[in-house]
C-alpha cells in the first residue's frame, strides 16, 4: 500500500512531458549517440582544452568522447579481457584510452557505481520509477524532491527510457556536462565553463 501523498507525487510525475533542459544547458548532438551493449560510462578531463570526456564500456569494447563536441576521440574494439568491464577491479575502474591512456576511469553502471547527483552552484539530478521497471530522469534548481513548483520552471523531467534499461545519470565533476546512458544509447547536455555564465543568471 501507498500513501495518498506518495500516489499524488506518483500521478503527478506520471503527467508531465519529457522537457528539454532549460540554458545555459544545451544538447551536445542533435539526437542520442548509439552504443549497442552500454554497461556503463565514467568521466575524465582533457588536458590543454580542459573539456569533459566521456568513457563508454560496452560489450564491443571502449571509447572515448568530447563532452563539449561529441565527437569521438578515441576507440578500442579489443581491450585486455582482465580490464575490460569494471568489475574485474574493486573500484569499479577501466584504463583510460586515447589521451587519457595511463590513467584509470571510475565506470557507472551496470557492475554498480554512480555519478555526480548535484553541482556546486544548485543543479540536482533524480531518477524516478513511477512506471517501474522504467526509469525517469528529473533535473532541478529547486533542491530536488518534492519539486512543489510547476513543471519547466524550476524542474525538468528531461528523459524517459521506457525504450531501454537505464545504465546510469549524472553530472561530471565539473558540472559542465550531463549525461544519460542507457544499454542503447548516451545523451549529453553541455553549458558554458564560465562561472558567471552558469545557471539561473544566464537562463533566457
């Protein structure tokens, strides 16, 4: 049994539409990127531009990705079998490929691990269940549930993967990116690095 307040936050999220995020966040592509067999992504810095990569561990093996472009940076069909998902290591790592070889990249998703959930400056990302086994993402600026303000102006149901199994949800480090990847697909939001440039102060 639930709670006539958990059916009504139930209902309530049911209703509203998937909402693009609001500026400065802004879609990397045009449409979700297509990773067959996702288990899982972790992020990483690029050295010289400082721009978020993307790690991607799948059954066809690894790649890498500018969070700011999109574009793909670097690819491996072939990793070493004993690092190849990340369970095989207790934090859930996998070896950084392309410009970020040597070092180790922390994966979320299917072995466990998580992402970055907040921002420094305000943002919150929740997943959500209403329609269990599917997944929900919400982002806010109104420090997450019970989101008592009108849907689109301070929180945003930004994706539905009734489609495909969620993997994992969250933000870099430097929370200039956000990611959702499912076993389907990746989907990035990007906004400016600037700090005055961030947030609310920005939004049009």
């Amino acid at each position: 049994m639930i709670s006539a307040y958990q059916r009504q936050l139930r209902e309530r999220f049911l209703e509203v539409p998937v909402a693009a995020p609001p500026a400065p966040w802004r879609p990397v592509l045009d449409r979700r990127t297509p990773v067959g067999g996702l288990l899982g992504i972790g992020f990483a810095m690029a050295l010289g531009t400082g721009h978020d990569l993307v790690m991607v561990v799948s059954y066809d093996g690894h790649g890498l990705f500018d969070a700011t472009t999109g574009e793909k940076i670097a690819r491996n069909r072939d990793p070493e079998p004993d690092t190849s998902t990340p369970d095989a290591v207790p934090d859930l790592s996998c070896p950084g490929l392309g410009p970020i070889a040597g070092t180790q990249v922390r994966i979320a998703g299917l072995f466990g691990g998580g992402l970055h959930t907040t921002t420094a400056d305000g943002w919150t990302l929740e997943v959500i269940s209403p329609e269990w086994p599917n997944d929900r993402v919400l982002l806010s600026a109104d420090g997450g549930m019970p989101h008592n303000g009108p849907h689109g102006e301070q929180w945003w149901h930004i994706f539905n993967s009734d489609y495909s199994t969620l993997r994992a949800a969250g933000f870099s480090p430097s929370g200039r990116t956000l990611a959702v990847a499912t076993s389907s697909d990746l989907t990035l939001w990007t906004r400016p690095g600037d700090e005055a440039e961030l947030r609310t102060g920005e939004r049009e």
